[in-house]
C-alpha cells in the first residue's frame, strides 16, 4: 500500500520541484482549498519549485485569469503549465481546416493559430476542449456527431484528456470522456495532456529554467487524478502523491473518512500504486 503522509513538508528532503495539479487540488472550479495554497507558499519558502500541470485546454493566462476570480493566491507556485500550451503543437502539424467543439471561453487556445474554423461537414480534423453545455450534456450525447467524424476517418485532437472535474460539489464531463467514446468507435485521437508525456516534457522544462538542473528522482507529482495524475507520473517515471479527496472519493471513502482497505482496492483495480496518498494537499 501506498505510504500515508499527513504533511506536504514531510518531503522536503526528497523533493526540489513538485508539479501539482490544479483542479480537485488547489481549488474545485469555484473555491480555492486554502490549506492546499498555504502547503504550496510554504513549499516554495523551503526553496522547493512549484509548477502546476493542468489538463485546463487554455493557455495558462487563462489560467491564471480564473486564479484571479476565484481568489487562488498567485504566491503558490512558480509556473504553469496547461494541456492547453502543449496542444497548440498538434493543432499546428493538424490539417488547417479544423471544427472547434468546445464553450466559446476555450478559443483562447486558437488565437494566433494559421487554421480556418470551419462547420463539422467542412472539417479535415477536430479541436475538441470540452461540451458546448457541460451543465447539461453528457458525452453520449454526441454520439451522432462523432460517428459522423469517424466516418470520414478524422483526427480528434483532445485538449484536456479530463473525464470529469469537479466544480463546486458536482463532477461534470470533460473532453476525455469524449476522447473515450471517439476512440471507443476506432478514431484517431491526439492528446498532449496528462498522462501523456509531451505535457510532462514541458514541465520538466519549465523546472530547468527555474533551478538551472533538475534531477526527475527529487520531482513529485501530486494530483487527484488516477487515470491523468497518478498514471501519468508513473508512466513518466515521477514519485506520485495521490489525494484521495479529490474526483475519486465516493470510491472508498465514508463522510470525511478515507477506507485506507477500500482506497487500496481502487489502487488495485486501477493497476496504479502511488509512492505516497494524502486526504488532502496540506
């Protein structure tokens, strides 16, 4: 079983840069977590790095325009890096004529891009960044219009690779859970986010740029994520923190307590075993 820590100093001296994900862990699309921001300032006062990695598909001024709204302190971390910057790489090697489907608040991902957002029957790929209505929509149903994609064979090219997320007390579907069923009927996706290395590549980047040197053994990932965050640090060969109070929850715990049996199981069936699992970034 993973190792239960209770405190994010308890690894001070196993750890210079930590990449944290941003939503389930410092804040749930409305309010940030308070004591997850002060574990982040207190780790960056230790002399540590702090870059969060998002699976956000906006670019990370967008970012940190919604750090700004909600109230997330700008003092907890060093950079930022979105699914959203290392998307904009597929786009550019994607056919030029691409149908964007996603809200209108995601184009930010586009702009600046030599591409022509055309209608679905003019497309030669996809930019998918999410549902058009995600308070009311579920991925099936857009089953028609993805079945008419995989006809024609084209790209999909996922901006957050995300099933769900949290906002507020509710979980709502993401553009991966429409990366799953595109790929469920034989279509080709792309996808640049967690847990997919190119995002990893870039943080690390970020990091170096920051410290001069970065060794990946004294990185940590940390994230509430099993299928993104945790799977994600494993495949690139990072130590993971897992919170287990994040999107997971109703899995294995009860109230405000953790079945650390139950939560094993989760691992377990997920084939993951992070080094270490807290309640929360504290």
């Amino acid at each position: 079983m993973s190792r239960k820590i209770t405190d994010l100093d308890q690894l001070t001296e196993h750890a210079d840069v930590l990449l944290c994900d941003v939503w389930g862990v410092i804040h749930n699309g409305v309010n940030p977590f308070l004591l997850s921001v002060e574990a982040l300032k207190a780790a960056r006062g230790r002399g540590q790095t702090v870059v969060l990695i998002t699976n956000s598909p906006r670019p990370a001024a967008g970012v940190i325009q919604q750090f700004g709204t909600i109230g997330v302190d700008p003092e907890c971390w060093d950079d930022i890096v979105t699914s959203g910057d290392v998307t904009r790489q597929l786009v550019m090697e994607a056919p030029r004529e691409i149908y964007f489907l996603g809200p209108d608040r995601d184009t930010s991902l586009v702009e600046g891009l030599d591409l022509e957002l055309v209608g679905p029957d003019a497309a030669s790929a996809v930019l998918c960044t999410g549902l058009f209505d995600d308070e009311t929509e579920q991925a099936a149903d857009y089953r028609e219009l993805l079945a008419g994609f995989r006809e024609k064979n084209l790209p999909f090219i996922c901006a957050n690779p995300d099933r769900v997320v949290e906002r507020g007390d509710r979980l709502v579907p993401c553009a991966g859970a429409l990366a799953d069923l595109y790929a469920e009927m034989g279509g080709e996706t792309r996808i640049a986010g967690k847990p997919h290395a190119p995002i990893y590549r870039e943080a690390m980047v970020r990091a170096r740029a920051l410290r001069g040197s970065v060794d990946k053994a004294r990185t940590v990932a940390i994230g509430d994520g099993a299928s993104t965050d945790i799977r994600g640090a494993a495949d690139n060969g990072i130590v993971a923190v897992f919170i287990a109070r994040g999107i997971h929850a109703k899995q294995y715990a009860s109230g405000r307590t953790t079945d650390e049996a139950r939560l094993k199981e989760f691992l377990d069936a997920e084939g993951l075993r992070p080094e270490y699992w807290m309640e929360w970034l504290a």
